[in-house]
C-alpha cells in the first residue's frame, strides 16, 4: 500500500529497563487492531521479546520493529532494550525515527538510562515525548515525580493529560489542552492547563497576543503548535498510562497521531560531493537511505533494516553508494512486524523495510547518491579473552562472532598477537554473557572465558653497553657471529630525526627506525667490521626479540640500539648467525640498562549522582587513579574526569554500579603508557613465563 509521508508517524519507545516499554507496544499493537489476544512479557507471549534470550530474561535484548494503523496515520515503533548495557540498539534505533516516546516507571522515577536516551534523542534532533507508566501502582508520588522530571529535563516538559488518580484511584486521563470543566485530577488541571497553553503558544506571537487578551486557541491549533514548539525544544509532552488496567493507552495514541513528529519535521542533512545538503521527504527526489540496524535471523539469515529519507527504494534493484563503486543489488524488500515479515513492492520516505541475505549491508551504510551522517556508538569497555570450549570448534566461534559484531556495533572482536588472544569487547558483563547465551543458542558453540591479560610494554631507564658472540661448531660449516651494541632510552615522542645526529653519534652510518615500538636502530660500525649484507639480519634479530620481550615476555618500546663494532668468519659467518648474535646482545645488555615495564592508562569520564562523588574519588585513589576534574551535569550529576591503570578497572562497571545503585555510568579510552610500581613489577614478572630462545 502507497502511504502519504505525512502520515507516517516513526518513534522509537526507550527508556530504563522495566518501565513498561514493551508491554506498552504490545498494547498499542492490540488497541489498533494489528494483533490479537493477550500478549505478556511475563507469559513469554510478547509480541516484541519473541527472541529466546529475551523470553528467558523476560527483559528486551534488541530492538524489534512494529507497525500499526491509526486515525489514518500509519506508525512504524521500535521497542528498545532498556539497560544502559545495551544502548547501541537504542543507537541504532533513533537513527530510524523522527520522535522518542521515553518511559518512565511512575514508581521507580528517573533513572541513568532515562537521562542517557534523554540526551542521544536530542543529539539526534528528535521530537522527545515523556510517558509515565505504571500509574496504578501503589505509593506514587505524582507531584514528586512531576518536580524531579522539571529538574532534570527542564521547564519545557509539560501534562498534555492528567491521571484522575494513582494505583487503585487511577480510572482516567483527562487532556490538558481543552479548557476545564471541573474535572478531578491529581494535580491542579486548571494549573496545568494554563501553564501548557502558555508554554506551547510562545512560538506564535500573534496566538500568544490574542491570548493575553482573552482568545483561547482550539485544540486543534494548540496541536499544530505544540509540534512547532517540539522542534523548537521548548516543548515536551507528558502523557500517562496503565498498560495493565489498559488506562490511557488510546490517548497515546490520539496523541502521538498529533504530536510525533511525520518525516516532513525532520529536516534531514547528508553531503553529496563533499557539500552538505538538505534532504526532502519527496518520492521523487534522489534516493536517499540509510541501514540503521542488523539482525542475524535463524530463518531469513542477515536482515539489514532501511529508513529512507527521499526517494523510492525498489525492490530487486541496484541502488547506488559511496561504499560501493558498482552499486548495490537488492532483493526483495521487506515489511517488518516484530518476528515476521512480508513483501512489498517499494518503499517511499519516511518508510522502513529490511533486506534480506545482502552481504553487502552494513549497519551505517548510506544509499543513494549522498552520504548520510555515520551513526556513533559508546566505545565498548569490558574485555574478555573467549576461546571455543571443544576442540574443533575454532572456525564456528569465528563465524559466530562474526555475526555478532554485524548485529551490534558496540561488540568488537580483535585476535591480540601480542597475548595470542581472541578478546571480545562488550559494553558491560552483563552484554557479554547475553552474547555468550546468544552464541550457544542459535551457533551451537560453548565458550570459554577469562580475562584478558594486560598488554603491558617493557623498557629501560638507563644506558647499557655490552656484545654476544655466538659460536656453534657441529660438523661442516659451523655458525659464527659477534655483535657489539649500546642501548639508550628513547624518550616518548622523540623524534628519530632529530635525536640520531653526528653529536649523539660521531659514526653515524645509517638509521632504522620503527613506530610501532618506538624503536631506533643506528649503525656505527666502520671499517667492515661486520659486512653490510649482515645488517638486515642484525635489525631483524632485533626486531624478534622486541617482539618476544625480555623481562616478562611484553613488546619492548622507547629504546635505542646502536650497533658499533662485531666480528664475522669468512666461512662460517651468515644471517641466522647474525640474527641470533643480535637478539642475545639485545637482551643481555637490556638486562643491564635498569629494565622497566610499563602499563596502559586510560582516561575515564565517571557520570554519578553528586552524592556519589566521594565513593567514586575513595575507591579511583585505592586503583591507583588519579581524579583530573568535574563538571555538573543536569539531573544532579557530576561527571569526574580522572586517569587510571587499565589493569585496575577491567572490571569497574561492576563496582561503579554498586557504588551508586546503577545510577552511575562512564566511559573508557587509552590515554598513554605510565611505569608500572616496583611492587606491581616483581607480581607481573614472576607471573610471566619468558620463553627462552635457545638455539
């Protein structure tokens, strides 16, 4: 069916876990008629948690995507997962929407996911609509609640209705815009009205002078207005409901037909040719459209979800893009209602649809002839090391962790050469163990987990001199090299140009010098005391052993190794030889320049109730951190900028949380390598198990 763009209608519902969230679109797809019967989250029955881990979990674990039909409005929902540990799919999901209908529990009150969705739906541009939920709870605070949502969200959020009670006393909600008539509320209606007529009609000066003298607007253009206001960001609605006692539920949605943004609000930007453009929500402009979301289904293998925002995508069709110089074949396309699909013939702006088993897709992609902004996700903070618990099942655990980083951009898979690891990367413990579920449900491969080990560095602090010669005689041609070398610290940040001179090194033949270990090798030697054909051998002698480490089996970095004198053999002499010689010199005189290891730090950026600061300063000091400043945020927050060993906060978000009653949140990411303790040295090394490169 052709659908007018006016009257799509695409919101995404988020919020903090268990505030009602998918229960609410359960209950809207039963009101519209698009479903029937009696779906429960708590039932396994659940028209949006139909995914095995959620049945299990009884909480979401993706975004599912919904459509229903009302008042001639044509509404695509995603449900989203509710803890901050999954936020990538309520990422993913705002990039697919033009309104957020963020829950609230009218019980538990805001909390850290409420805020987090808060500010990714207004970075996003998004009309912000705030439902209160679980209004027939006991003991609800209403008034409480209205005072903490103003404090944390601002002025602007305003009753659009009014629950005529709470728990056993909530029957009805009664609309604020029309004029009252006496009607019994929990709050002040006739306040209430006042102060949302007078909010929404600032952005109208001449509704606004009628007003103060006496004419009042209909509700029809109170409407129109308060949607002017949302774009202008000095309105938010508030709306309440009971999905249980099914109170308020219709009103939603007469509400959401009026107030959630259509596509033609939305003033979408993306560049063409390095020029930025605005895109028109036309069916014959240029195509325009981006893959928002992936999911790894059983049946129908890879489904990439589509939101376009100008043009007709067509199905079987190849459509242009700046990742792919030959275009893009596309099967069918397909219209999504939570764990079903069908097929349709094309889809227009403001539509979603999904592609199935195109390999070509990617979460972010842009289509069409322009490039749509990228979609950020959170860097990804806790590691662990995963490994297949049943011989054999290598290749499978690759292919399913493959999937998993195509589904949810905030996992990341990385093979460590350095620890000879493969470490997944998650945004918490409690993601990864769901990832772990998910791949021994649908891959069929268990996995075994551990920590991941430090990529600590080794290095030196003082200068140190000194030769190897090795000498090997078995028969035949034997082995003969000798290698004379002196060894400095490279200061961090040197540059090899300016520190490898004439003054430093009066000899000065030839320099190599290699970033990724900061690590410079100078050649001194004269007279042919070592043939040049043996200096590659020598480097790469080198290179092994800062490869291998020397201490404690770590990467050696910051160090400079000047080659100034050696012997040869004219018939014993060759590159294995050298090389050996190298590598021995290399860590003999490494053990005699006051060796050193060196451990990454990260910065972190701590969010907490202020009443938290003293914990979190407390407990970084007992890590080894160190606290470099603090911001307040709204809502009674303070975000700490501190730095700390990596080694002392693998594990953080586990006691962050308890720190703060999972009010607390942060970020994570490598700032430089600092040296370890003397203590912290002897427990990593004698840890540490050095291979010994003997011949």
């Amino acid at each position: 069916m052709a659908i007018n763009v006016e009257n799509v209608r695409n919101i995404a519902v988020c919020g903090h876990g268990s505030s009602g969230k998918t229960s609410l679109v359960d209950a809207l797809l039963v009101k519209s008629g698009a479903v029937s019967g009696r779906p429960s989250v708590d039932d396994g029955t659940s028209i949006c948690d139909f995914d095995e881990e959620e049945k299990h979990h009884k909480h979401s674990v993706e975004a599912t995507l919904t459509h229903f039909e009302h008042a001639g409005k044509w509404f695509n929902v995603l449900d989203t997962p509710g803890y901050p540990d999954l936020i990538g799919q309520t990422i993913s999901a705002l990039r697919g929407v033009d309104t957020a209908l963020i829950t609230i529990d009218a019980h538990a009150g805001i909390k850290v996911n409420t805020r987090r969705v808060w500010e990714e739906a207004g970075k996003a541009g998004l009309a912000r609509i705030l439902c209160i939920t679980k209004l027939d709870d006991h003991n609800v605070d209403f008034q409480g609640l209205l005072d903490s949502i103003h404090e944390t969200f601002g002025q602007g959020c305003v009753l659009f209705d009014a629950p005529d009670g709470t728990g056993d006393g909530f029957h009805e909600v009664i609309g604020s815009l029309d004029p009252v008539h006496g009607e019994s509320t929990v709050v002040d209606l006739a306040a209430v009205h006042e102060t949302a007529v007078e909010t929404i009609i600032e952005v109208d000066e001449e509704v606004m002078e009628k007003y103060f003298e006496g004419e009042e607007p209909d509700h029809e253009k109170l409407a129109r207005l308060a949607v002017e206001a949302e774009k202008q960001g000095t309105v938010t609605p508030i709306v309440c409901v009971s999905v249980k006692n099914d109170i308020g539920v219709k009103e939603l949605m007469d509400m959401l037909a009026e107030e959630a943004f259509s596509p033609c609000e939305m003033p979408h930007k993306a560049r063409k040719e390095g020029d930025e453009v605005t895109l028109k929500a036309d069916p014959s402009a240029p195509l325009a459209a981006q893959v928002f979301r992936t999911r790894v289904d059983p049946f129908v293998q890879k489904l990439s979800f589509i939101r376009v925002y100008s043009g007709t995508l067509k199905r079987d069709s190849v459509v242009p893009s700046a990742e792919a110089p030959k275009g893009v074949k596309l099967g069918a396309l397909l219209r999504v209602q939570a764990d079903k699909t069908e097929p349709v013939d094309e889809a227009g702006p403001g539509d979603i649809v999904a592609v199935a088993k195109c390999d070509d897709l990617h979460t972010g992609m842009s289509l069409g002839e322009v490039e749509l902004p990228p979609i950020n996700f959170p860097t990804a903070m806790i590691g662990l090391a995963v490994s297949p618990k049943n011989h054999g099942d290598e290749a499978k655990l690759s292919t399913a962790l493959h999937k998993l980083v195509e589904e949810d951009p905030t996992i990341h898979v990385e093979h460590d050469p350095e620890t000879k690891e493969t470490v997944l990367t998650g945004m918490s413990e409690l993601h990864l163990n769901l990832v772990r579920e998910r791949v021994a449900r649908r891959d069929h491969v268990e996995i075994e987990t551990h920590e991941p080990k430090i990529p600590y560095r080794e290095t030196i602090t003082s200068n140190g001199e000194g030769s190897y010669r090795h000498k090997k005689q078995s028969g035949g041609a034997g082995q003969f090299a000798e290698v004379h070398i002196r060894m400095y610290p490279l200061p961090e940040g040197a540059d090899p140009d300016e520190y490898a001179t004439k003054d430093r090194f009066p000899q000065l033949k030839h320099t190599h010098y290699h970033a990724k270990h900061h690590f410079l090798w100078v050649d001194t030697v004269v007279g042919g005391a070592i043939p040049g054909n043996f200096m590659p051998a020598i480097e790469k002698g080198f290179l092994e052993r800062i490869g291998q480490g020397v201490i404690a089996g770590c990467p050696v970095q910051n160090v400079c190794v000047e080659v100034h004198f050696g012997k040869d053999h004219p018939v014993d002499s060759n590159e294995t030889a050298f090389k050996m010689a190298a590598s021995k010199a290399f860590a003999e005189v490494f053990k005699q320049s006051r060796p050193a290891l060196m451990e990454p730090f990260v910065k972190l950026e701590i969010t907490v109730p202020a009443d938290n600061v003293g914990d979190v300063s407390s407990d970084l000091s007992g890590r080894r951190g160190q606290m470099l400043g603090m911001d307040q945020a709204p809502g009674g927050l303070t975000v700490i900028t501190a730095k700390a060993p990596l080694a002392e906060v693998m594990t953080y978000a586990r006691t962050l949380g308890s720190m703060t009653g999972g009010q607390g949140s942060y970020t994570m990411e490598f700032a430089a390598y600092e040296p370890v303790p003397g203590h912290v040295q002897q427990e990593v090394i004698a840890k540490a198990k050095v291979r010994d490169d003997d011949d």
